[in-house]
C-alpha cells in the first residue's frame, strides 16, 4: 500500500496517471471557495488537464474552506499537499485513476480569515471561483432578494470582525484590491444555479451596499461575474471508495473522488485580469450561457429530482436503480420529453434529444452507485432552483404538468419520514423542522404554500387540484400505484 504523497508518486502503480509537471513551479492564479467532491472532478481536474500540457502553470489554485465542516478536508489537504486521486468509473466496471495537482494551497477561513482575505487581494490572483451549493448565496429563491439579518451576514458586516461567510472575504479582499489601487480578479460561480453569475452579482454586490454604499456600487459595476454550467456526476466519497482504490491501485488516498466519465463546462468569456486558455482543455467558451444552462438545470438537475423525491418512496437506494425500473424511466422520460424540454430554446451545437438519450444512460450507470439519497438532499433549495421554473412555464402556457406536480407531491409525502413500506426517509435540508411541521399540518397545500420557496404557486387552482390529487394518491395508494394510473 502507497500513502498519496509528492514523495510517493513515482512509486505508484503504474496504472495510476499522475503529474508529469513540476508543481514547485506553479503559482496561485485562482482561489476557490467550497473545495468538495464537484470541483475536484470537474475545474480543478480541467485546470491539471492544462498543466499536463505545459500551459498555465501560473493559474494553480488556492482552495478555501469557509465553513467549520471544512476543517477535515483542510487535514487532508495538508496530509497529502493538496493531492487526491480521481477516479473515473466507466459504465463497463473500468476505471482510471489519476492524481490531480493543479490545487497547490489550502486555507481554512476560520483558523485565519486575514491570509485569505490576503490571498485573494494579492494582484496574482486574477479569478476567485465558488462551489458553494444552491443555498450558499444568502438569497430567496422567490424575490432573490439578499437576507441581510442571516447571523454570518451580521457579524461580518461588523468593523474588525472575523469574518465569517464567503461574502464578507471575498468583499474584504476586493475593497483591499481597490484602496491599493488593484484591479478587481473575477467572480466565477460553479454551482448549479440559472443565472449564475448574475445571482453571485447581485449578492455579493447586496452585501457590499450594506458594508458600504460606494463599494457597492463599485463592485456592482467594476467586478465581472460571468455566467457558467457545469456538469459531472460526482457522487460522495465513500469508505468503499477508498478501499476500492487501495484494493485495485495500491493508493491509499484519505479522501479520493469517484465520478462518471462525462464533464462538460460552459463558461461566458467575460473576466477581468485575463483566464486560463480553458478551451485548450475542452471548455466552451461562449458569449451566452442561458440555454446550455436552463438544458442542463431543467433536464439533469431535475431530472435528478424526478428520480429522487418518486425513487425513495419505494424503498430504491440508487439512481441506478430508479433508471432500470420501467415505471420510474418513464417517469423521467415523460417529464424530459412533454414538460421541461417544451420550456428550452434551441441550443447552440447540443442535439437535445440525444442529450436526453445520453442523460438516461448516465443515470443508469451502476458503476457511479450514487444514491437518491445524496440528490433530494437540500430539497427546498434544489426544488425551487430546477423544477419550478418548468412548472410554472407550462401552467403559463397551458402546457402537461403532473409529472412535475408529483414530484412536490412526493417531496411533501417524504417529509412525513417513511416510505411506503414505513421505512425511515431522512429528511437533511437546512429548513427541516419547518418543512416536516409543514407536512404534518392538517392542510394538505401547508407544504407547498410556503411563500419564501414557493411564491404564489398556492394561489394557481389548476396546480392545487393537481397537487391535492396527487397528494392524496400517495398517502393512500403508494407511489407505484400513483405511476400505474399516471400512465
């Protein structure tokens, strides 16, 4: 067994792709906050790809850990000097393993928030990217507007205070650029979210009119904050991931990455101090994200959600699984062909109903084994971000809506806390207790006529008859009977 270390890679097996470049030679051009799963298959994966052919070596990246939880990836990251092993597992059962070394600095924003303040105002660093989950912007999915009494927000908007959210540094280290005359670096979000870059604008910028109005306005005006998708199956690291990884490449890794052979990125051609040349790498570099983006929240994203929220009412653990099941395909196959992809515009280059054919088959890979689990978590974030907007595109034009319908329907069945064979379901979303209150009211609409996730959707009759029924059906009947009739 080889422990992942700088010292070690020569020795790996030689299976194991590892990096021909000197990393003592690479520099910080990038700081990233929310090092998870995600970024370590997907921008910091391109970014090596980059440095395995010589380019951008001075565009390494600098990751951040913002939230407490981070503390054990920041003891992994200084164990194996930003190393971890990605592991690509390909429909078939085979597997490539490659050490990523493109990530070579990792701050922990609780232990010293000033370094990465510093790190970000220091004029090499030209882009700082976030992955830092749907809910991560402090913003109503409803009004998107900016929650300025969230308890982080408070005490960062404090004089000297140790800040705390990703707003309060990232804003401290551009009025730091400013005062010093710098230019602004650019704001990159990764996550899963429409508009993206447009959300994290207004955000960031709410925060920093608060702070101080001027430096709201500049930041508003000055910082360029380009739209992005992004795309790559990359389930939680497990126990069994590591020991798979040690069984069949001798590498023992503390924390690995396990992902699905597809990656694609779409990024808007909009930065400040220059980028990476990224379409080196494989990136689309485009001057309009919107359609690949809402092709890949309504169709991917919730499609996952389609899968989840009707899978776990019948006892299915993986995604897998739920994609083999006749009943729950069509399901998924109804919803991509009659309700989201009447919502699309064309998109550019992108045969949609190939992409629907290649997204059926991506979700039916064993080899990935993620689980329904990992995608309804966070519901009342993802909900309102991927299905929503379908739903309430087809109740505007008159267009099918009970598939989307159901799948509130059983987001609101699996709060009450069993499947149908009275198994526990977890419920894990920042909102839990007044979700699962919500479900167990005596109004049967209580989970749905919440206005901060869900707007006026209350007051639409076709869609409450529709819930209502739906609702009923599940509580009464289970969810394959629900899917028998719906056929």
């Amino acid at each position: 067994m080889t422990p992942l270390a700088p010292r070690t890679l020569q020795a790996l097996d030689g299976r194991v792709s590892v990096p021909s470049y000197d990393r003592s030679r690479v520099r910080v051009g990038i700081v990233h906050l929310g090092v998870g799963g995600f970024h370590r298959s997907h921008q910091a994966m391109y970014l090596d790809r980059l440095m395995e052919q010589g380019e951008a070596l001075d565009w390494g990246i600098c990751g951040v850990g913002v939230l407490p939880v981070d503390r054990r990836m920041a003891e992994v990251m200084a164990a194996q000097d930003c190393l971890w092993t990605l592991v690509v597992r390909h429909p078939d059962g085979t597997e490539d393993a490659r050490v990523i070394g493109s990530l070579v600095e990792y701050l922990f924003a609780p232990d010293d928030p000033d370094a990465v303040v510093e790190r970000m105002a220091d004029p090499a660093t030209r882009v700082v990217s976030l992955t830092v989950t749907e809910g991560g912007y402090n913003a109503s999915a409803v009004t998107g507007e900016f929650d300025g009494s969230n308890p982080g927000v408070v005490n960062d908007l404090q004089p000297g205070a140790a800040l705390r959210t990703s707003f309060g540094l990232v804003v401290e280290a551009l009025a730091r650029r400013r005062d010093r005359g710098e230019p602004p670096f650019t704001v990159v979000s990764c996550d899963n979210i429409p508009g993206n870059g447009r959300l994290a604008r207004a955000s960031f910028g709410a925060f920093a009119r608060l702070r101080d109005a001027e430096l709201g306005e500049w930041v508003e005006q000055e910082v360029p904050f380009p739209d992005s998708m992004v795309d790559r199956i990359t389930p939680v690291t497990t126990d069994a991931d590591r020991a798979g990884l040690a069984e069949r490449f001798g590498v023992e890794d503390r924390w690995p990455v396990v992902c699905e052979p597809w990656t694609q990125w779409v990024q808007e051609d909009t930065f400040a101090c220059g980028r990476p040349p990224l379409e080196d790498a494989g990136v689309q570099l485009v001057e309009d994200v919107a359609p690949y983006e809402l092709m890949k929240l309504r169709l991917l994203n919730a499609g996952h959600q389609v899968l989840a929220q009707t899978g776990r009412l019948a006892g299915l653990t993986y995604v897998h699984e739920a994609c083999a099941d006749p009943a729950f395909r069509d399901l998924l196959r109804g919803y991509l062909d009659e309700e989201a992809t009447p919502t699309l515009r064309p998109v550019p280059g992108i045969d949609l109903d190939g992409y629907k054919d290649g997204l059926l088959e991506r979700f039916g890979s064993p080899a990935i084994a993620d689980t329904l689990d990992r995608i309804a978590a966070e519901a009342s974030d993802r909900i309102p971000q991927f299905v929503l907007p379908v739903l309430r595109a087809n109740l505007a034009s008159g267009g099918e809506i009970r598939r989307a319908v159901l799948v509130l329907a059983a987001w609101a069945r699996s709060l009450e806390g069993t499947d149908d064979d009275g198994r526990p379901l977890e419920v894990v979303d920042s909102r839990r207790d007044r979700l699962v209150a919500a479900a167990g009211a005596a109004d049967p609409l209580a989970p749905v006529a919440d206005r901060e996730l869900f707007g006026d959707l209350v007051d639409d009759p076709r869609f409450t008859a529709a819930f209502l029924a739906a609702r009923t059906s599940l509580r009464e009947r289970g969810i394959r009977a629900t899917l028998a009739d719906a056929g």
